[in-house]
C-alpha cells in the first residue's frame, strides 16, 4: 500500500505546501506514481501544479486525480466547498469515514500520496493526521516556530485515544546562516534527536517565485539551493519510509 503522508502545522507561512509540491516532483522524477491531495480551502498546492482550484469538488466528494505539470504527479485538487469540511476538532465523523474511504480507493493506484493541510486545528488537517501512516512537520527556523511545534505535538498527543498515531519527522525550512536561526535548529534537533531530518532546506528567494508560475523548483530552478535541498529530503524519507524506490532509483542526482 503507498505510504499516505499528512504535511501538516498549523502555523503558516512554514513551508508546507512547498514542501508537498516539491517532494511529489522529485519521487515523480524518480518513477513514482505520485499523488498530491489538496487539503486546504485555499488551494496552494492546487494551483503550484499548475491547476486551477476545481468547481468540481475535492476528496471528500471523490474528485478524480487529474495530472500535473509535474512529471508522474496527479493531484486531487481543492475545491470550493473543501471550507465546509472545516468542522471543529472534534466533530468530524463523518468527514473522516469519506476521507478514509476515498483514500483507501486511491492507495492501490499509486505509489505515494501526500496530503497538504491547512493551518488550523480544524476537522481538515486531523482527519489527515488519522488517515496518515507518515507524518512531516515543516518548521521555520525561527523563535516562534518552536512555540508553535509545541502546540501541534500536544495536538497530535490529543489523539492517541482515536486511532494509532503515524510515524513522524521534523522537517527544518527557510534556514539561514543567521545565530538566531542555528540557535533553533540547534535546539530541535537537541529535543527531538533523529526525529528532525538530517537537511535543513535553506531561505530562498527561487522558493517563492516557482508556485506563482505554477512549477515545482524541479522545473523552475533545479540548481538552486532550496531545489538541491528537497532533492536531498526526498531521498531521506524514502529511504526512512521504506518505499517501493528500493527497487529504482527514486531521486536522480541533480548533475
């Protein structure tokens, strides 16, 4: 079965759907048959694939995969009425048994599924986190960020009475060679040990500029720092999941 993976933090601005989009463009690249499902209202990820946010619903309505700009990528876009899923934390049965359903349906048909969240605490991103076998945490390298993190773990912790909890990674992002943020990135890494991934993906100006023209760094940039990073990330996580890329090679070096 592909590994379903929730990127998740309620914090914004840290990375996440940047992280989805490029994660899925490199282990796309490597032959995976990868899938993208668009969690959140606001349709990020939808439209960094170079889609346009559909009228015609979203993975709790069944919405059909539809491909990409990105080579061996689908995406399950978000739709209009994605907000109206958006229930309180804790009252969301019924959105978890149709996100649970349609998952189930799509696992056989790829070979990764990556599912972007919104920033909130809302039913979206916890029903994500349930449906979930993997986990990553994008973390901005900044003070604020760990109070954040803080919140999220006792979050996730808050649902250890619902369903076995996936495995999870820390994922440090827009890293720079600042004391501030070494300070950080030292300190999560003390706390948290091999749970935080050994790459740290650096601030870059070529990670913003890529999803307004609708293209991962893969195809926007892929010699500059942020697109080397997720190359590095991708290769990490694979390997830590134990995906199918055992078989091939799923991440190329960039030469």
């Amino acid at each position: 079965m592909a590994p379903v993976v929730a990127v998740t933090n309620q914090k914004g601005g840290v990375g996440k759907t940047t992280t989805v989009v490029n994660l899925a463009a490199y282990a796309g690249l490597g032959g995976l048959r990868t899938l993208v499902i668009d969690s959140d209202p606001q349709a990020n990820a939808t439209s960094a694939l170079g889609v346009l946010p559909s009228a015609a619903g979203s993975i709790y309505t069944h919405a059909e995969p539809m491909a990409t700009s990105a080579e061996n990528v689908w995406l399950v876009p978000a739709g209009p009425e994605l907000a109206e899923h958006a229930r309180p934390w804790h009252d969301a049965g019924h959105e978890l048994r149709a996100l649970h359903m349609a998952v189930q349906q799509l696992q056989n048909s790829f070979e990764l599924i990556l599912i972007d969240c919104p920033p909130n605490f809302t039913a979206l991103p916890r029903n994500a986190l349930l449906v979930a076998t993997q986990v990553v945490i994008p973390v901005q390298c900044e003070y604020f960020a760990l109070e954040g993190l803080s919140q999220l773990l006792a979050h996730i912790e808050e649902l250890h009475g619902s369903a076995p909890l996936a495995d999870w990674q820390i994922l440090l992002t827009m890293a720079s060679p600042g004391a501030l943020a070494r300070s950080v990135i030292a300190e999560v890494r003390r706390h948290f040990g091999d749970r935080v991934l050994s790459v740290e993906i650096p601030r870059d100006e070529a990670a913003a500029v890529a999803p307004s023209h609708g293209r991962a760094l893969l195809d926007h940039d892929p010699l500059c720092p942020a697109a080397l990073a997720y190359l590095a990330v991708t290769r990490e996580l694979l390997s830590r999941w134990g995906s199918k890329t055992s078989r091939r090679e799923a991440c190329p070096t960039a030469s």
